[in-house]
C-alpha cells in the first residue's frame, strides 16, 4: 500500500515542537543600512523657449499583417517640431488640442475605447483615421505608437513616439513608451537617457525610479541601482519590488544588514515563503542560526499543499542543531524522515539525540539508515562511534572511528582523531590517545589539543611534557576564543608543575 504524503498542515502539527512549545527567544542584532545618496537627474539642454526645428518626413503608415485590415490615411509631412531631447524650462503651448477637426476627435475618442475593449487593430485604422485628418496632434502619434509597438512594429513605433514629442515633449506617455521599447531589445543606454527625461517631467513618479533602477542593474550598475531604488522608496515605503530588488543588491555587496532590514520590511507588507526562505539564509550569514530556523518555520507555514518541504525542514533543523537547540532539532528531523526516504535526514536525526544526548535513540535510527555513498557512510560511523562512545562502548567506538578515519576527508579528520582519542583515553590506552590529539593539532593548529594532550601526560605523570603543552596551549590560544574557565585551569596547572619540577 502506498505511503500518504503529509500534507502542509500536517507538517506544521508534526513542526509544533519546533515552533510553538518551546520556541527560544531569537535576539538578531542588526547594524543601521548604509546611507544611499539618491542619484541627482541632471537635466538635458534646457533652453528658456522651445526653439522649432525642421522635421523629418512625417509618419508613415505601418505595413501589418494581410489578415488586418487597414485604413491608409494620406499624412501630410509635418514641416515644425521641437527637438525629441530637448524638455524645455518654460511651458509653451503645443499645437491646441480643440484645433483638430471634431471628426479627428471622434475617431481619437473611439480609438482609445478599442484599446479598451482589446481590439488593437481596429484602434489602428481609427487612430489613423484621426492622423489623416490632424497630423500635429502629439496625442494621437503617442497612441499610434503604442499600439505599433504593442502589435511588435517598434522601428515604426519609434518613429511615431519621436514624433509626438518633437510636437511635445512634456507627452511622458511616449517617453514612458520609448523606455518599454528600448529596454526590450536591451538598449539600455538609450533606455537610461530616456527615463532620465521621463523623470525630469515626473520626479515623483516611485516607478519611474525603479525602472531606473533595472536598467541600472541590468547594465551591472549595483551602487546607482540602490540609489534609484531608494528612491523609489523614499516616495513609495511599501513599494514591493524595489525592496526585493534592493535586498538582493545590498546582499551581492557584502551588506548583509540592510538586505535583512530590506527583506524585513518586505515581509511586513507581503509575507511569502520565499522571503522567509532568503530572511532565514542572511540570518545564518549574520550568525543567527535560531532567527533562521524560526523564519524557515513561517516559510513552511506558507507553503502550498503541493509543494514539497522536505529541504526546508531540514535546513531549518540545521539550524537548531547550530543554535544547540538539540530537542526542536530532534522534532525536525523526525518530520523530515517521514518526508523523505534519503539517508542525510536519518544521519540528522541520529546527530541531534546526540546533543540531547539520548546515544540509544541514535543507534536506533542508525541500525535503519542505509548509506549510499562514501561520505554517508563516513557520516553514519561517526554518528555511531560517538553513540556508542556514550554508551561507554570504547572498544567498538574505536573501530567505528577508525574505519570512518579511511573513507572520511581530510577536512573531517581532526574531529574524527579527537573522539578516537576519548576512546582510547576510556581503554586507558594513553600513548594512542596522545598519538592521535598529536595529529589532531597537525591536522588543524587548534591550540585546545595542546590543553587535552597535556590532561593526558599528567595520567602517563609526564610532567614536564604537560608543562610543555600548557605552556604553548596559553601562548597560542585566542582570549576572545577561549573558555575563561580553561585558560584560568591551565595557568594553574602550569604554576603547580613550575613549582614542582626541579
């Protein structure tokens, strides 16, 4: 009979333990953002009166597909524009908007309601019609050239965009249009100049920040794109995006802290399993393992039935395992097992009644665990070399120790050498014990071995070779590292063998 999966409810009854009965309290201390000087927009040439300009050849109309139906209109050469880059300081009539004919109106009117209704087809041949009939209305290019670019002609929608604000360039529909064209064919210079002249005309405009801010970071501009982003924000707290996007940004700069305030305000106003999941891994970097499991906790409350979250009971066990919150990691690591057949939740599982310590419930997890590799199997003779340890069981922890010792890497040995040492310390088995804390501290440097190694020289009543290990253990080890306890220990020992030995 096929095993039922735990459903998401399910597993937050299976996670109570973890996140509701004894939930430790979670202290994160977190430094103030970097300060962000918002970026200053300089304005393109302003002159104090629109200078006219002799146009280019007048729009011309689209060829589309032979399935669309289209009206040609006959658009006469418009001979006066303002040049398309030049925003003037000083407001001057355009072409008045009640100079079209009425019928000009009526087919603009009845083109925006085809927009409307989306048939943008039918608002072409309408907005051509308009065009036909008054050729210097900017609003009707923009509307054009929008409906160009929507129906994927963008060299002409180009044309009619440019167009509109050499007749206007206070239209922001079109510059906004041309910022939407440009970014897709990744023009991202162009992109930039124009929402730069878009923001000239709306400074306040959150969007038109953030969109500064994308073509910022996609031309790999990391420090710009925060300070449009911040801006963004400073018109605009809440503005989702852009403390998603800052959050990322301030992480890819080494500024784990604001990427966490970031992400901390984002989660206040749109609480979502992923933010949780990316609050959780900076908490981890900022050395909070317990903030990281309490956020994995809410991301697994926030996960869809469907979706599995067997990776994220286990990283948020992880994480109480490295906060020493044995027992919450203990009641996740059980939910893992029931969500996965994998031998690595077993392995965790085994490890954390570890640290309860319950050896017994380890063995029995281990006795079930099937390894299917190298570094499994390393793992699980550890796991069970230290159980049996516990249990008083030196001999057999030895040979546990001593066969994970031939598969195991090097990067585990020094662990692996200090608990054979325990063993053989038990087996009063002292030259093997002091052989391997002696590889222990080649391996690794680690001056504690100095410390443990001398603890065995006062059983073999090697006094000065204690002496000599005490000495070098408090020359080499770090104060803001060490245990005051075992440095205080240590000189005393050596003051006893000082004033004892001749």
């Amino acid at each position: 009979m096929r095993a039922c999966r735990p459903t998401a409810a399910v597993i937050g009854l299976l996670l109570v333990g973890c996140v509701s009965q004894t939930q430790p309290t979670v202290q994160l201390v977190v430094s103030p953002a970097p300060v962000v000087v918002p970026p200053t927009i300089v304005a393109f040439s302003l002159p104090p009166t629109w200078t006219p300009a002799i146009a280019p050849a007048g729009p011309t109309i689209t060829p589309l597909p032979t399935s669309t139906p289209l009206i040609v209109a006959s658009v006469p050469t418009i001979r006066r524009r303002w040049a398309p880059d030049s925003i003037p300081s000083v407001t001057l009539t355009p072409t008045p908007w009640n100079s079209a004919p009425v019928a000009a109106q009526s087919a603009y009117y009845s083109a925006q309601q085809a927009v409307r209704s989306g048939n943008p087809a039918r608002a072409l041949e309408l907005v051509d019609q308009a065009l036909g009939l008054a050729p210097d209305q900017a609003a009707y290019l923009v509307l054009r050239g929008q409906l160009l670019l929507d129906l994927g002609h963008p060299l002409q929608a180009e044309q009619d965009l440019l167009a509109a604000l050499a007749l206007d360039p206070f239209q922001v529909q079109a510059r906004w249009a041309l910022i939407r064209l440009y970014r897709s064919y990744g023009l991202w210079r162009e992109a930039q100049a124009e929402c730069i002249r878009y923001l000239v005309l709306e400074p306040d405009a959150p969007d038109g920040w953030f969109t500064l801010g994308q073509i910022e970071e996609n031309q790999n501009r990391k420090p710009e794109a925060i300070a449009a982003y911040s801006q963004t924000l400073a018109l605009d707290p809440l503005h989702r995006e852009g403390l998603s996007r800052r959050a990322v940004l301030w992480q890819e700069l080494g500024e784990l802290n604001a990427a966490w305030m970031d992400l901390t305000a984002l989660l206040a106003v749109d609480p979502t399993a992923e933010g949780y999941r990316q609050r959780a891994e900076l908490s981890l970097q900022l050395g909070s393992p317990m903030a990281a499991a309490t956020d994995w906790a809410d991301a697994i409350r926030l996960l869809p039935a469907d979706v599995p979250s067997a990776t994220l009971v286990m990283d948020m066990g992880q994480a109480y395992v490295d906060g020493g919150a044995a027992e919450e990691a203990v009641v996740a690591f059980r939910t893992a097992v029931s969500l996965t057949l994998n031998a690595d939740s077993h392995l965790w599982l085994a490890e954390s009644y570890l640290l309860i310590p319950d050896p017994n419930s380890a063995l029995r997890v281990l006795s079930e665990t099937v390894p299917t590799g190298p570094s499994e199997l390393a793992r699980l003779l550890t796991s069970r070399g230290r159980a049996r340890l516990d249990l008083g069981d030196a001999q057999l922890a030895v040979e546990d120790f001593t066969l994970a010792l031939l598969i195991e890497s090097a990067t585990q040995w020094e662990r692996l050498l200090t608990w054979r040492s325990q063993a053989y310390q038990a087996l009063e088995h002292w030259d093997r014990a002091i052989g391997d804390l002696t590889r222990a501290y080649q391996v690794s440097g680690n001056p504690l071995h100095l410390y443990r190694r001398a603890l065995l020289y006062y059983q073999k009543q090697d006094y000065r070779a204690a002496a000599a290990d005490l000495t070098g253990f408090l020359a080499n080890a770090a104060p803001d590292l060490t245990p005051a306890a075992l440095l205080t220990d240590a000189k005393q020992r050596l003051e006893a063998l000082q004033a004892a030995l001749p």
